[in-house]
C-alpha cells in the first residue's frame, strides 16, 4: 500500500514576523554573531538542538536519563565536524517546531520527516535518514491493514503514522498518544488491538521483551517521501553549514560507521542518493545533555554500549 504522506507530519506553527537571530546554547552570544566570528577566530559556534527522548533508536534515554541513540551520535559527529560546541536537549515532540521558531533553541533532530506542511515553517537539512510504517498486533491475530475498521489502533499523534490511519483508515478506532511508549503500554494491555508506527521504532520495540508475543501485519507500507532531515527557523546560515558537515561525514566514512552500528548497514540506498554539499574540516567538541530540565552532563566520546547498539531488520 502506498500513501503520499511522509513520516512525522502535519505540524504547523505560525512562524514570527520578524526572524530575530538564533539564541545560543549559553545565552550569551546569539549563533549567527558566532556564524560571523568563527571564520576568524578560534571561538566556536554555539548551538542548541532538541531532540525527543522517546524515539528509540533515534533519541531516547538509558538507565541513568543519559540522552543516547543514533540522532545523538550523528548530531555529536555533525557538531566535530563544524568545530562547534553543542548542546542538546530533551523537548516534548509537540513543542520541537513551535520551541524551535520561539528561539529557545537552533535546531530539531528527532524523526522528523521533510514534509510540504512543515517546510512552510521551518527549514530543513539534507536528508540523513528515510524509513516506512507497519501495522503491528499481536501474534496469531488475524489482523491486517484491509480489516481496521471499527478496531481500536494506536499511533504516536502528529506522525506519519496517525495521519495514514486518519486518511486511509478513518473509520478505524483510531487512538493518539503523545509519545510511542504510552502507545506501546495500551498495546500490551489490550485496550487497542494494533499500532501503526515508523518502521525503526517498532522493529526495536519488537525486538524487546516486551514486544516479543507480537509481530508486524502485513507489508511494509511505503511513502512517497520518507526522508528525516534536521529542523531549523527558515533562512538560518546554520542549514549551510550542517549540510556541508553531513557531506564530509559521508565522505570520510564517518556517516557509514554511526549507521551502520546500529542498522546492520553500511547506509540505505535512500541516504546514499541524499543531496550533499561542500565540507569541512575536522575538530572536536564537548556536548552537554540536558535530560527534561536537569543539568546531567555526558562525554560526547563515550561509546554506545554494544548491548545498546542493534540491528533493525530490513525487508
């Protein structure tokens, strides 16, 4: 089944009459003063993004509330790359654009796809991932996408997955929660039958214990336009600045290996025709996560534990 809507979509927040500049990670200096400066000195950018904390593999948090995931990992590569201290924080999924156009932060990373709704608001990067949505229900349920009507299923609200249910399955019961794991939690409990969810999310999540009396329904269902990108306020100098990073990144291999350790692959062949830009130098950085309010700082070197790292499968 093919629908033209993308993965997390339909979410519009009026953009300011006036853009103001970008506020940076320590308050202090506004990120395009640095855009200016860092050509001429040794002082870093600063930037701020935000990410949701509930997305696994993308972004989610371990044991310890540590921000962790591949989003983290890529961002941490992309922020080296540009020479740029970075900062990223936790933000509910609903308030990532509408928080990103306030100015309490420079930038998005959290699956979301590149969407004609969204790029009236924002501005996107380069791809750096694409993915596609199952049905999953419970094993030996005789469910499928041509029986849904009147069945309760559950999706994440405001993604690619809920829009699909509500326009190619409207007369389904269909039930939003703000964030995959509460969707996850009536799954288990037997209050839906079924859940529409992003391809990566829902194959981890069938890979737990958890998920494991469940299965994927079906094939899965393809979008015209599947591709993640990095959120930013429209006109932003920063959007230049990490398409060229993301460039060198999958020129120096560096792209391949963060993706491959936790899709079993190289790249898809989707992020392998992504457009590219110019690149950059190479250089460090010292990122600091912010988990929902409290000050935790991480280094930015440490590596995933290899049990945190796995495979998602691809058909």
């Amino acid at each position: 089944m093919i629908s033209s809507i993308t993965k997390k979509t339909l979410w519009l927040a009026p953009l300011s009459a006036a853009m103001l500049m970008l506020a940076g990670c320590n308050n202090s200096t506004a990120p395009a003063e640095n855009l200016d400066a860092d050509a001429t000195t040794d002082t870093p950018m600063n930037i701020k993004i935000a990410t949701e904390s509930s997305y696994k593999p993308f972004s989610y948090t371990d044991a310890d509330g540590k921000l962790i995931g591949y989003e983290i990992e890529l961002v941490d590569a992309l922020c080296a790359q540009m020479q740029a201290q970075c900062e990223v924080i936790s933000q509910d999924w609903d308030g990532l654009i509408p928080g990103l156009n306030a100015q309490k932060f420079d930038a998005a990373i959290a699956g979301m796809s590149i969407t004609p709704e969204r790029q009236e608001v924002v501005e996107f990067s380069d791809p750096y991932f694409y993915s596609g949505i199952i049905l999953i229900g419970k094993k030996g349920d005789n469910l499928s996408l041509d029986g849904l009507q009147g069945q309760p299923i559950a999706s994440q609200r405001s993604t690619v997955s809920s829009q699909y249910l509500q326009d190619e399955h409207a007369d389904a019961d269909i039930k939003l929660y703000d964030t995959q794991d509460n969707a996850y939690l009536d799954l288990l409990s037997g209050r839906v039958r079924g859940m529409m969810s992003d391809k990566v999310t829902g194959t981890d999540w069938l890979k737990t214990e958890a998920g494991q009396d469940y299965e994927v329904k079906g094939d899965e269902i393809s979008t015209n336009d599947d591709a993640m990108g990095i959120a930013f306020r429209k006109g932003d100098p920063l959007v230049a600045k990490f398409n060229a990073a993301l460039a060198e990144l999958k020129a120096n291999g560096t792209y391949d290996q963060i993706t491959g350790s936790y899709f079993g692959t190289s790249s898809t062949a989707a992020a392998n025709s992504a457009v590219v830009n110019s690149s950059v130098g190479n250089a460090g950085v010292d990122t600091v996560v912010l988990v929902e309010g409290d000050d935790v700082n991480i280094d930015d070197n440490a590596t995933i534990a290899a049990e945190e790292q796995f495979e998602t499968a691809t058909n």
